[in-house]
C-alpha cells in the first residue's frame, strides 16, 4: 500500500517531517478503528441514498471496507490518523473513487463520532460492572445483617451498627454511579456526524439518517459545537472519577477491616510478600485504592487540555481522547476487583461482636435512651460525657447522674432501659429509623437495593440491544450493495 508517500491528506507537502509521528495517533487509533469503519459505512450509505454519490460507486466503497476491516488496524497503510489511512487504503484498493467517501465530511466530525460510538461500549461495560459490584455488596450484605460492626467516625470507635449497614452505604454510592454514568452516556449517545469541518456543507446530506443508521439517539446540532465539544469525554470521566472516589473508600475500610481482623480476604484477592513468608497482605485493594489517583490524573488532564480551547477544532483535542480510555479502563477493572473481594470476603463474627462495643459506641444510645425518657438531650449528654472519663457500665452512668442531676439515674429512667442502651446488639436494633441498621431498616434497604438494581441491569440491556440492533441493520444496508 501507499507506505513511503504518506497518506492521501498530507500527500507530499504535509508530510510531517521529523514531526510525522508527533502527529500521528495512529496507535491511540487502534480503540477506534471499527467504529470509523461502521461511521464510514453509514456516511457512504447515506451519501448513496441523497444522491451524492451513485449507488455502484458507494458500493465499491463499502466492499473495500469489509476488506479493510479484514485485514485489520496493523494492516492500515502509512497514515496521521485511522481515518486518514482508512481512506488511503480505500484509495489505494480501488483508485479515486475511493476519495468520494470523504465527501460532505471532515475528519472533525468525523473522529468525534467515532469517539462517540466506541465510547458508548466502554461506558455500557463500566455500567456492567457497576451493576455486578452492587450485587455483590447486595448478596454479600443479605447474609449480614446481624452481623456487628464498630461504626467509625475520625477513626475513632463511634456507633455500632452492621455489616450489612455498612455494604448498602456503599450500594447506595455505587447506585449514583450508576446514575451519573447513565447521565454521562445519555448524552454521549448524540451524533455529531454531518458539522464536518465545522461550518456544515453545501451538500444536500441527511443527519437524521446517519444518526439513525449509527444508533445514536439524536443529532448534536450545532455543526460548530457538534465538532469541537468534548463535554461528554468531561462527564464520563468525572463520573468514572467519582466511582473511583467511591471504590477507594470502599477499599481503604475494607483494608482496615482487615488489619483489625474484622474481615478476611479470599487468597485471590491478597498478595504475599517476597521475603515475610507469613505475610497476607490485601494488596488489590490498595490498588483499587490507587486507581482514584488514575482517575483524577485523568479528568485533570482533559480539564487542562480542553480550558481556554477556541473554536472550534484544534489539534489538542486529539490528546484529550487517550485521557478517557486510560479512565474507563482502570476503573472498569477496579470495580470488577471490588466486587470480586466483596462477595468472597469472609466476616470475623466474633471478633466483630467483641469488638462492636469498644470505646464506649453505645454512649449516644444511652444519650437518647434517657432523652426517650424526657430528659433533655444536652442534659442527656452531659451526663454520658462525664460518665465515659470513668467508665462505659451502669455504675458510671448513676454516678454521673448523682452528679449532674443530684438523683440516681433510677429516678429518670428505668434500669432496665439503660442496660439494653447500653448492649450493642440492642442498641443497633433500637435504631429503625428509615436507612438506619436495625435489621429491619436494612432489610427495607436491602428489597429497594435489588428493585434499583433490576431497573439499571433492564436499563443498561436496553441501551446495549439498541447498540446491537443499530449495528445488525447497519450491516444489512451495507449488504444491499453487494
Ligand atoms: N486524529 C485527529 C484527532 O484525534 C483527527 C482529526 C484531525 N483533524 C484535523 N483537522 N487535523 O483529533
């Protein structure tokens, strides 16, 4: 093919010189390769259908596509960009006429469609696995939810609560990932296809149809907009950063967990050192940890590529695209990790229970235990206050109250109701407020948790068989022009 003479767009003047592979994205490309195949092959039926291009010319073109797509990216001519050598090879197989398959186009339309369509795929997968890590943290917590847990608040022991408490807080976060990357992919999913360079074309083309033939689920109007924006590659990474956000707590707790002993993790999600032979040590974690530091570098740096960009197509967006691809794939295969080392971790009930009382977590309970019985809550906590310098039991708690009320707590509350404030497993069951860890509050959580799951598992299905069903008809137009 072409090799030494560069591609059809630089020709001989533009040939790059030492700068050739500076400009080139040819490797970054690989991501897109089938997607420009599938916008080129929507272009030329579309150009077929308005009578741009004659029928037989536009089927020409779409054999040589097949062929091009056969023999794949590494197979591609000499080139700037995929579709600089998509077109060469389309030249180079059947002569000039190829050249007619970049009419009423630019590749400025162009790349952010093929953007648009391969993203959609990645952001279907990373929902995917969204969806997969709430089950996991869902089923995990279903068996948990009278399992004890030391709540923290600064590290420091705060309430006791359970481990199913503690899952579905995460499920609720990861749900709003959810959201944010269905948001994210709602307006990915709008074809910018037909702005070409930017200021549209004199050629009678069909938008709608190209959008259609695409999948996508309306045109990006404004052909000036619709060729320069890269908000949606802004939103998608923001909201992978925010899961990312969301996984690394997740796992830095998890990694505590364990280091109190309160959880184990399987043998496939640990590592072991080189030199300490004993050593189990929870090292995917911390990567799924690190990953937030993939993700932020990511979103920082298509927010600094695109600040202060004009109008409308310049060269810096071609580095902006990598910033996404790096981002989708990092935090796809961290949420993958997570849920994997939720649904196998083991929970120390024992060591958990023993532990659930520690540095006084009950003390709010007995606080609202004796505001429940009329005293005022700041009085209330006066008293608990003074009786944790001294002691977590009852003697404390009646001295306290001699001290600040100048009664015996008897007086105020009865006995019995104090001693059950005072018990973490009763404590837990005393707080049933909406979202709280009572186990029946969970259980609550715990049926919403699965009704939200069915409706995004049926919501990302649906997205990915109209993905589907785009392509299957696409493939059956360019059939007809055999
Ligand atoms: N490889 C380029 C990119 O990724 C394609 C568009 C090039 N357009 C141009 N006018 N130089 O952005």
């Amino acid at each position: 093919m072409s090799g030494e003479s560069g591609d059809v767009v630089r020709r001989e003047r533009f040939s790059g010189g030492p700068a050739r592979g500076f400009l080139s994205s040819m490797a970054a490309d690989e991501r897109i390769f089938e997607a420009d195949l599938a916008v080129d092959r929507a272009h030329v039926v579309m150009l077929a259908e308005q009578g741009i291009v004659p029928e037989e010319e536009a089927g020409e073109i779409l054999a040589t596509l097949s062929e091009v797509e056969a023999t794949g990216h590494d197979a591609l001519p000499d080139g700037e960009d995929v579709h600089a050598a998509i077109e060469t090879a389309v030249i180079d197989s059947i002569g000039p006429v190829g050249g007619k398959m970049h009419t009423a186009r630019s590749r400025n339309d162009e790349v952010a469609t093929c953007i648009r369509h391969r993203l959609r795929e990645d952001l279907l997968e990373v929902l995917e696995a969204t969806v997969a890590f709430r089950e996991a943290l869902v089923g995990a917590a279903e068996g948990q939810t009278e399992t004890l847990l030391p709540g923290y608040t600064h590290l420091q022991p705060a309430q006791p609560t359970t481990v199913a408490h503690w899952l579905l807080s995460y499920e609720g976060a990861v749900a709003r990932d959810t959201e944010r990357l269905l948001d994210a992919y709602s307006r990915t999913n709008r074809c910018p296809l037909g702005a070409a360079a930017f200021a549209g074309t004199p050629f009678d083309i069909d938008r709608e149809r190209t959008a259609e033939l695409l999948g996508f689920e309306s045109v990006l109007e404004n052909s000036m907009d619709a060729s320069s924006t890269r908000d949606f590659l802004l939103e998608t990474v923001s909201a992978l950063a925010t899961l990312s956000t969301t996984l690394s707590g997740m796992a830095e707790d998890l990694i505590l967990f364990s280091n109190k002993g309160y959880v184990e993790l399987s043998d496939e999600y640990s590592s072991t050192s080189s030199i300490m032979p004993q050593k189990k040590n929870p090292d995917t974690l911390e990567l799924v940890r690190a990953t937030a530091g993939d993700a932020s570098s990511g979103l920082n740096g298509l927010l600094t590529t695109l600040k202060g960009l004009p109008r409308a197509y310049n060269r810096d967006l071609q580095r902006a695209t990598p910033h996404a691809w790096e981002t989708v794939d990092a935090v796809r295969e961290a949420t993958d990790v997570a849920a994997g080392a939720v649904a196998t971790a083991e929970w120390n009930e024992h060591q958990l229970e023993a532990a659930a009382g520690e540095g006084f977590s009950t003390a709010t309970g007995v606080a609202d235990a004796l505001a429940m019985a009329g005293l005022p809550f700041r009085t209330a906590h006066e008293l608990v206050a003074l009786a944790s310098e001294d002691a977590s039991d009852y003697a404390a708690l009646d001295a306290a109250s001699e001290a600040v009320l100048g009664d015996p707590l008897a007086e105020y509350v009865p006995r019995e109701a104090v001693e059950a404030a005072l018990d973490p497993e009763a404590s837990v069951a005393s707080r049933d407020s909406q979202g709280g860890p009572a186990p029946e509050a969970v259980e609550e959580t715990l049926a919403a948790a699965w009704d939200g799951i069915g409706a995004d598992e049926r919501a990302v299905d649906d997205l990915a068989e109209a993905l589907g069903a785009a392509a299957t008809a696409l493939d059956e137009e360019v059939r007809s022009y055999e």
